[in-house]
C-alpha cells in the first residue's frame, strides 16, 4: 500500500476537508444487501452511538432517518455478542427501509422511552419485563413463554388466521443434550434439576427411540425469560436455561440462551440459540429446536427442494430436507426456513412426530473441536394461509431480514470515509493510476472493516491510516488484485495473537473476507507425561509473536522476480509454556496473481507432541445469494447459498469422497472469488471442510492436518503451501488453477499427451458392463450385449472366485471352473475382462468361520490404532454362522501386503490371461492413521499411506505383461500415475460439475456410472450417460440386460458410438470449459437412486467441450436427455481455445454404426465468435467438430 507523494498530498487534502462538526450521540449505519422488502436484522458494535456508556440490556431507544425521512426502528445492547464482534457495546438493530439494496442510514440516539411511535423502541424496565411468564401477542401469532415449561421455550401458541391452538398437552420441545457414559441432559430452567432423558443411541432413521421423559411443573422452575424488546417491527424475547443431572443440587454442566423474534408484519420468527459448555466433557448428541408433536395436531409433512411431503403413518422413519421442512395441517402450518437441514421424524403412536432444526449437526455431538460455545439460527414460518405450501416456499426462497450486513459508524468517522471514497473514484481515471485508486479504496475498506471488528480508531487515526497506508501492528501484502492484511492483536499484558482481517478483491472492490472468519491456524498440542491437550491459535495466547517481512529476487531469462514474504514466529503459549513450542508462519506473494502460505513448527519439548494442525482457516462472506461453493466430492459438486440449510462438507483427503485438496467460493454475479488450494510434491493425509455458517452469513473453508507420530518428540514438522487465488469466472477456473498447480508440482501427475503406458485399447474402450457369476453365463450375456452394442466393450467381473463377496478375502484363487476358458472366449468377441480384488482388506476370520491365515500371518501387517488394536471394517456381508465378516484394513507400508497384492494380479494376468485387474477401494477409502511402529513408516498422519501405494503399484506395474492394464475405485487424485482408469460409479450427486475431468482429464480413463432408480430409472440412465459422455467417462457399468431391457437403451447406444469415434479427445485431450446455451436448457429431475430415494436435477441438454492437445481442434458435445426438444443458440469465443484465423471448419457428428438410427449431420464454417442456433429433438446425442 505504498504511494507517491502527490497521492499522500491528495489524499491530505480529502481528509482535511471532509473532516467538519457532526452532532454528538449520532452515528451512521451503513446497510448492504437489504432484504427487497427493506427490513434489516443486523449485529452492531453500539459503542459508535453510545459511546462508553452501556445500558442494561434491552435499554436503548434511537431513532433512525434515511435521508430526511424516519425509518422505524428498534435496538438494543447485548451481552451475548452475537455476530461474534470484539464489540465495546455489542448490540443489535431492527429496522424498516423503505427498499432493499444499499443504504446509509442515520442513526441518534437518547434516553430510553417509556413509550413508542412509529420510529422508536417502546423499552420498559427490566423489572417489569423479566419474570417467569411472557405472553407475546402479534396479527399472526399469541405465543406464551412460561418458565416451568421446557425451560422456558413456547409452551403455548395461537395460529390466529385459522384458529388453531397448539399447547404443551400435544407439543414439546425436546432440546438436550446426551451422552454413552452420562446419559441425557434435558433443557431446563437454571437453578433446578433436570428430568433424566432415556438414552438414544442412534439416530431415528435407523430405529425409533423410547417415549420422552414427562415435563412436570416445578415452582422453583423459574429462569430468566427476558422481554428484550418490543416495537414497532417485533417482539424479543429472551430465555435462558442450563443442562444439569436430575440429582438435586447438581451443578450444571452447560447453559444455553435462545432469543426469540416474533415479527408484527409476517407470520415470521427467528431463533437465535447459543450453548455454552460449563467443562471439558464431550457429549454424543445435541438437539436444538426439536418440536414433538404426541398426536396427529399436523398429519402431514412437506419440504426440500424437489418437493417431498406425506402423511404421519408411524414408519419410526426420518428425512433429512435441503432447505426448509414444514408440518402441516390444512391452512395452518409449522415451517423451518433457515435451520441447518431439517429433520422430520415420523413417530406418530410412539414417541412422537418431530421437526428438528440442524438436523445434520444433532448425531455429530458436541466435541471438543465444536468448542466450549456453539451457535445455532432457525427462522420459522409460523401461520395460516389458503395455500401453505406455496406461501412457505416462497419465504424459503427469498432474503431474510438477517442477510443483510450492517457497519455502524462514529458519525465523524464516517463523513471521512465516504468523502475519501468519493474522491478517489472520480479521480481513478485521470489523477493517479488506476491501481494507486484501487489501493486508496482498500484502505477505505479496511478501516471500515476494523470499525466493524470493534477496533477502536479516533478520526486522527483513521486519518493517519488513509493517509499512510499505516497502523500499528498491521501489516499487508497484495499479488495482483488479491490483497491481504493481518494485524497484531492484543488481549492481555501478555496475551499476544495475529489476526486475518482481510482478503480483498481490489478490481471488483469486494471484501471477500468474513467478519468472523475463525483463526487462521489452530494447533492441538499433547503432554506425553500427562495427556494433557492444549488447544492454540493464531489469534491469542502467545506471550511473545514477532512480524516481519523482508523482500527477495531472483534471477530470470527476462527480468529479476521479486517477491515479499511476511513471517510470524510465535513462541511461549501461555497455556503450553513448558513445550518449548515455536511457530512460523509465512505468507507470500511469490506467483503469479497469487498468494502463498505455510507453517513450521520448531523446538518443540520431548514431553510435547502435535496432535494435529489446522491451516489454512478462512471464512468468505456471502457476496450474494448467488455465490457457490466447490467442493471435491467425486468429480466435483457445486451448491449455491451454502450459509441458508448450513451445509457441512467434511471428508479425509485422499479418498473417493475427498478427491482433490482445494475448495472455492465463488459469485458470477458480483465477478470475484477465491480458490483455496494445497500443493504438494507427494500426498500427505488431512481433513477438508467445507461449513456454511448461516449465522454470520458466510463459509468456512478449512484445511486439517493429523501430524506424523504424534506420540511422540517430533522434527520438522510443516503445512504444504497452500495457494490463494482469486476466482473471475466459475468452477472450471478454479479447477484450471488446480490443474496447473498438481502439474508442476504433484509427483503423481503422468507424462502426457496420451499417457504412453497405458495399453491403446483401454484409452479408446467407449463400454462397461458390470457383471459376475458363473463364467459360462457370463459369456453368453456378453457375446450378446457386445453383438448388440457393435463396439469394444469391457466387462467387470465380480464373484468370478469361490468365496462369497467381500469374505474370505484375500484368498481369491483358485477361479470358478471355466474361468479361464470364459476369458479367452470373451476376448475373442471384442470383449475385455477385468476381475474384482480388493486392495485394503483381510478377512479376520478368513475360512469360513475359521482364522486360518489372518492371525497367524497377516495380523502384523494390519493397520493398528495406538492400543495395538488392528482397524477392522464392516460391510453387508455375512459368515455362515450369520455374524457378520469382520475386515482388517491392511497397511500398505508393509512388504507383506505390497507382495500379496503383486501375486494376485501377476497370477490373474499371466496364469488366467485377463487384460486388466480391479483393485478395489484404493482410491475410494480414505488413509487410515496407523500406530504400528513396526512398519516402518511415520505413526498417524503424513504422506506415508500415498507412498505405501505408490510403491506397491510401481513395482507391479513394472511386473505387469505389456497390453495389460490396472484400475480402481473412486477417483482419489494422488494415484492416477499408478492406475489407468478410475470406477466414477460413485458420481451420483445433485450439483455435480466435471471438475475433476478439468483437472486430470486425459491422465487416465474414467468409467462407470451405478444403474439404479426408481420409477425414473429410464430418465435417470439418460442422465448419467448423458453426463457421462460430456464428462469424458467410458460410458456404462450397469447391468447388461438391464441396459438393453430399458426404453431408452438406443441411447445408451447411441452415445457409446459418438464416444467411439471422439475417443482420442479422451485421452489426447484436455477438458474445456462446457458451452452454455442460451436460453438455458430446462431442468429434469430423477430418482438416480443411489441410497434410498435420491433426487437429482441437471440440465435438459449436457454440453461439454474437449480439444485435442495440439489445439488444431475442438469438440463439442450435446446430450438432450429429456423427452422434449431443445431450441437454443451457443455462443463460444473459440480463440480462448486456442482456434484462431478468419473462418473455422465445424462438422456436425452423430453417431454412426451398422445399425445405428441417427443421420451423419451437416458442414459449416463460423467466424472464431461462434453465434449459432442449436436445435436438439429428444433423447439424442451429437457432436461439432471445430478445426482449423
């Protein structure tokens, strides 16, 4: 943030004339992204207003002018510092503007009222507004919160525009908390027991849970439930309740605040909840908001988006609902809008229906990684109306009051800062360069956002940091338009932290960052001696840190690169004095348009042990409805408004599940984003997150790392760099980044164009079929289906051993009878063979019922956790005794398994003549964390589980016959070296996008799709092979007979013949960005049936786009799954592919075979900026060909 001399006297000036008198006890809220309806719930620090005196909670009266004209209004001062603000004067603001968008509102405030008008808060004495009764009456709602009633929630509630009276003789609210060893924890009034709750076990989709413990009235019941305001907009309500064992006198073991707002202009209420942990323990389960309903007061359910709904029949079954769950009963109904994933229970004649908020956080426990205080938000539709259904929609889909975010500012401050915004952007294009403006605007920016954060800042100061770039203890670096900004923070005498307090996009002029983005590093530290664990973070806790950065060069061909690093050593954490503990942390702005960063953990004590690392660490704010999230399941999967159900994406990287180390944000609307992504030379194991956090309106992306032998004194211990970009278009840019990255970097990337070691006929093989059983059957299904399909084809073979699946493992051989014969019989009809084996597992009882190698041989090359005791699996399958088959995870280090495996395949290819052998589940199950010190390789986490494998498979790929082949399943990335294909069977996700063919498309060859569905199961194949083609898969792995018995199985052939003659895009090519049609195609909906009912929505037509690697020319597909035709128009700038020159040559390509239905299409020529229409009937598949 460095500038010229005439920029620093410019911007002196500014300041010197923007600086002028303001009344005293007046302030500005600054609003962004107001709700269309213009009412605002946003969090402030009040102190801009009030200035050091702070009234009792609930006691404060302003009044608010936009412009000249009053807004009403409300406000209030609170303890509980709900936007998580280092607040002087936390507090929260109601308003009503007159529209959405941007505002700039004016804020005075005064002596508190004892009355209200339109534009003022009706406060009134705590006194009177505090007891253990409240009574809120709205025009849509008469609520009453009693305090001898589950703990002072809604006991009573009065639906008045249909009439309908529900009261806690049909409903309760059964919030608790309960663990294996404690048993349950009800919500109850502080200061009193708590009713036992009998225990759970298990979540209800599983099996029905025992009757509910009763609610009795108890006198000394009597927590505080607080009128915390009520004005024109809304009613507050505030009740505060503990968990504590039933035992009289037992002190509680956690609180809990919930505050409930009850809006006068719409059948809305918010919920905000907060529990806090009173000590360290762990419990299993934590159930906020769970309404239970004991008979059929709602007889049906609804929610999600598709539409799900039925009636109450006792199925002792649970749903899980994106988006919003609502129960029903004629006009009247009970909705959840905003609640995390909503949970309906069906247990009606037993222990009750329910509608339970974060449904997908209530099983997951409370933990020590949740920390000791948990937050938790739910708007409720609440009333009546002719058509619920449509009314509840509709709130779902729209912005909700708290979306909005707000700034509240001294007012003198805030004259400064507009003024100085306002004179840079009319000088940006004349006076100073464009970046110099830009910079100036971030500074702009950044003192806002550190008003915000509750940093206290005088005008001067603010002044000095326009002016100069400069405050104490922070520091910035910026790399192209991506800066970054980190401040020393101090807590206490000794009490030291830095803290992320920007990530900033200065050509869209966007603060990416949120406002309560967590720590960005968290390490969990062990006292060997003792056990004891200490968390830290970066963000306090240290008595000494040290900042400083220094700038470096190198030589180059062209000019000298210089690159600044920003390094942060922390030593002495107060709680972990004795560790010795030493960290650093670098952040650099080496690379191009890019950011670094890493950590070092040094000098650490022989009785200290790193347990694990989190880093990076940042949360996004929600730019706009609009901004999505990637994140690595399967091939890549794509969810907007993560923040609104609180979506969590967690997996253990590498596995199927977790395939790629990156995560982005992005918002096409607004033009900005950010990539955060880690690269490294070999694969070390961590846990990636994806939360959205719908609270503080934003999503927490987050990368955790289990150290190496964490039981022990540990060297070098260290992060992967991970890199920071900045996003300008979607998904596919994100994953382009990646690409390049893992290229340079990655040791698992192969040699390319067209991987030279992979056999020819498995890059150009266009069909799978999935299929097992006794060889000669197998023959006569294949002979056929490969007759029918006039292609090559692969065959998957499972069962093709004695044993029953997933038992008896790894003691494959001898085959079934005929197996081989089958083989050479198969391949002679174009038919490729490729038996199943499993990669991971030994079976502990691997005889039938007997032990008979496992313990003897195998048990010292099993995976042990740090008691010796070996990981063991369990699947569907059974012993004959009825038990289920128990599967020791084998470690990959060994030597012991590296050669079982090698013999297994040799034997399968050169005794049985297959042409490629399955190892299942290597890229698909994520590392184990092994303490066997015996194996030779670092205990727990680190790159040791990749290089197991990769050791494994080098040697046998160099064993192998040539024209032979190895695959696996799932698409894990740091084995595509080793494998030439990957089983996408697994790829059945609603928002799935082809990420990982962007980044690994042409590597190796992806196949397989699973075949299942419901009543849509035709729609749903049409979907997938669809899918398939454009994602670059081999298309298939269903059932042959299945897929010929289906309506649409000319299409399945259809498109494995257009993949036949565009095979050499596949695995010569590289992935493009998909064509978009405008306008954009319809959407269809299936049931892919991947686990139980399992909707899915893509697109009408599939588009996709793969070039060949010498860039001469371009293919691009189009797949109209769906029974309507599709008229459309594309438009494709073809030299951002490289296609340049004044006209370009297209062939339109169909698919073409002996038998085929379809017509060899058209020729035309097209200027590079292709603008054409694209007609597409039903059910068809085609291609253009674009060359030079």
């Amino acid at each position: 943030m460095r500038q010229s001399p005439s920029h620093a006297l410019f911007l002196a000036t500014v300041l010197a004339l923007a600086a002028g008198p303001c009344p005293a006890g007046q302030a500005v809220l600054l609003v962004r992204n107001a709700p269309p309806d213009g009412l605002v719930l946003v969090d402030v620090d009040l102190a801009a207003l009030l200035g050091e005196t702070r009234p009792p909670a609930g006691l404060v009266a302003v009044e608010a002018m936009l412009g000249d004209k009053p807004v009403p209004v409300q406000a209030w001062t609170d303890e509980q510092a709900w936007a998580g603000l280092q607040a002087r004067a936390g507090g929260t603001i109601l308003l009503k503007l007159p529209a959405g968008g941007d505002h700039r509102v004016t804020v005075r405030g005064g002596a508190a009222r004892r009355s209200h008008d339109d534009v003022a808060t009706r406060p009134a004495s705590p006194d009177a507004l505090t007891g253990a009764l409240q009574t809120v009456r709205t025009p849509h709602l008469v609520v009453v919160h009693d305090a001898a009633r589950f703990g002072g929630l809604p006991s009573h509630i009065e639906i008045l525009g249909s009439g309908k009276i529900i009261t806690d003789k049909n409903f309760r609210w059964d919030d608790r908390l309960h663990s294996r060893l404690l048993g349950g924890r009800r919500l109850a009034s502080r200061g009193t027991g708590i009713l036992p709750v009998r225990p759970t076990g298990v979540p209800p989709v599983v099996q029905d849970r025992d009757g509910p413990a009763t609610h009795g009235r108890d006198a000394h019941a009597t927590p505080p439930v607080t009128l915390l305001s009520d004005g024109p907009l809304a009613a507050v309500v505030r009740v505060r309740g503990q968990y504590a064992d039933a035992a009289p006198g037992t002190a509680p073991e956690a609180t809990a605040t919930y505050d409930w707002f009850y809006f006068r202009d719409r059948p809305l209420v918010l919920v905000r909840a907060r529990t806090d942990k009173l000590d360290d323990r762990e419990w299993d389960e934590q159930h906020v908001l769970e309404l239970t309903f004991s008979d059929k007061s709602f007889p049906r359910w609804a929610g999600g988006m598709p539409l799900r709904q039925a009636e109450f029949t006792g199925t002792k079954q649970g749903t899980t609902l994106p988006h919003w769950g609502a129960l029903i009963d004629g006009r009247s109904a009970v909705a959840l809008l905003r609640g995390g994933r909503p949970l309906i229970y069906d247990g009606l004649g037993g222990h009750g229906c329910y509608l339970l908020a974060h449904g997908e956080k209530a099983w997951s426990g409370w933990k020590a990684e949740h920390g000791h205080s948990r937050t938790f938000l739910a708007w409720y539709w609440i009333g009546a109306a002719d058509d619920p259904l449509a009314a509840i929609r509709q709130a779902a889909a729209g912005p909700l009051p708290s979306d909005a975010q707000g700034t509240l500012l001294d007012a003198r401050v805030a004259k400064v800062l507009e003024e100085t915004r306002r004179a840079i952007e009319a000088r940006l294009p004349i006076a100073m360069s464009t970046r110099r403006g830009l910079l100036g605007l971030w500074r702009v920016s950044v003192a806002e956002r550190l008003l915000t954060l509750g940093q206290t800042m005088s005008v001067d100061s603010v002044f000095q940091f326009l002016n100069t770039g400069q405050l104490p203890g922070l520091f910035i670096l910026d790399r192209g338009d991506l800066g970054l900004m980190v401040r020393r923070v101090q807590h206490g005498p000794n009490d030291h932290g830095l803290a992320l307090q920007s990530l900033y996009d200065l050509k869209t002029k966007q603060e990416l960052l949120s406002d309560r983005s967590p720590p960005l590093l968290e390490i969990t530290l062990r006292q060997l001696s003792t056990g004891k664990r200490v968390h830290l973070t970066s963000q306090g806790g240290w008595e000494k840190i040290e900042v400083f950065s220094h700038e470096e060069s190198v030589e180059s061909k062209t000019q000298p690169i210089k690159w600044t690093d920003l390094v942060a050593n922390f030593t002495e954490p107060i709680e972990a004095k004795a560790s010795g503990l030493g960290v650093q942390l670098t952040v650099s702005d080496w690379g191009n348009e890019a950011l670094s960063a890493w950590v070092h953990v040094y000098d650490l004590d022989l009785d200290w042990s790193v347990q694990d690392v989190v880093f990076p660490q940042v949360a996004l704010r929600a730019t706009s409805d609009e901004m999505a999230s990637l994140f690595p399941r399967g091939p890549g999967e794509v969810r907007r408004g993560v923040w609104k159900d609180d979506f969590q994406f967690k997996g253990r990287y590498p596995s199927g599940w977790t395939a790629m180390q990156f995560l982005a944000c992005y918002d096409e609307k607004v033009g900005t984003g950010l990539y955060v992504g880690l690269l490294e030379q070999q694969a070390t194991t961590k846990e990636i997150r994806l939360l959205g956090r719908a609270e503080p309106r934003d999503v927490l992306l987050a990368f955790a790392h289990p150290a190496p032998n964490p039981g022990e004194r540990q060297f070098g211990l260290g992060t992967p760099p991970a890199w920071l970009r900045l996003v300008r278009g979607d998904w596919y840019d994100a994953a382009v980044m990646h690409r390049r990255g893992v290229r340079e970097v990655a040791d698992w990337f192969p040699d390319l164009p067209g991987r030279p070691d992979t056999p020819a006929w498995m890059r150009e093989l266009p069909a799978w079929v999935c299929t097992g059983g006794d060889p000669a059957a197998v023959v006569e299904r294949m002979k056929g289906f490969q007759k029918w399909l006039g292609v090559p084809v692969g065959i998957h073979w499972y069962s093709w051993h004695r044993n029953p699946f997933d038992n008896d493992y790894p003691h494959y051989l001898p085959p079934r009878e005929g197996f081989a014969q089958a083989v050479r019989e198969l391949q002679r009809h174009n038919v490729r063979v490729m038996p199943y084996i499993n990669g991971r597992l030994w079976d502990t009882r691997d005889k039938g019922t007997e032990d008979a190698e496992f313990t003897r041989t195998a048990l010292p090359a099993a995976t042990k956790d740090e008691h010796g005791k070996p990981f063991t699996e369990v699947y569907g399958s059974k012993e004959s005794d009825g038990s289920p088959v128990r599967l020791a995870v084998m470690c990959p280090h060994t030597k012991l398994w590296q050669e079982k495996v090698k013999s297994i395949v040799l034997s399968l290819m050169n005794e049985h003549g297959v042409d490629g052998v399955y190892i299942d589940q290597v890229a698909a199950a994520a590392p184990v964390l092994c303490m066997d010190a015996s194996h030779g390789h670092p205990l727990g986490g680190g790159c040791w589980w990749q290089q197991g494998y990769a050791k494994m498979l080098s040697e046998l790929r160099a064993a192998m016959p040539k024209d032979k082949m190895l695959t696996t399943e799932c698409n894990a990335d740091p084995y595509v070296r080793w494998f030439d294909g990957y089983l996408t069977w697994h790829w059945q996700h609603d928002g799935q996008v082809p990420a990982f063919p962007a980044v690994y498309g042409g590597t190796l060859q992806m196949f397989g799709r699973a075949f299942r569905g419901g009543d849509s199961q035709d729609l749903a194949m049409r979907m997938k092979v669809g899918q398939q083609l454009v994602f670059g898969e081999q298309i298939g792995w269903g059932d042959a007979e299945q897929i010929r018995r289906q309506p649409s199985a000319e299409f399945f052939r259809d498109v494995v013949h257009l993949r036949w003659q565009l095979r050499r895009y596949f695995y010569a090519g590289q992935m493009r960005r998909p064509p978009r049609l405008d306008p954009a195609p319809p959407k269809v909906t299936a049931d892919w049936g991947w686990s139980g009912v399992w909707p899915v929505t893509t697109d009408a037509v599939q588009t996709g786009a793969w070039i060949i690697a010498d860039k001469t020319r371009l293919v691009l597909l189009f797949a109209n799954v769906s029974d309507n035709a599709v008229n459309a128009r594309i438009k494709l700038d073809l030299r951002a592919a490289g296609l340049t020159g004044e006209k370009l040559h297209v062939q339109v390509i169909r698919p073409s075979a002996p038998d085929a239905t379809t017509q060899p299409g058209e020729v035309f020529d097209t200027p590079p900026m292709l603008d054409r229409p694209v007609i597409l009937p039903p059910k068809i598949a085609l291609s253009w060909e674009i060359s030079k």
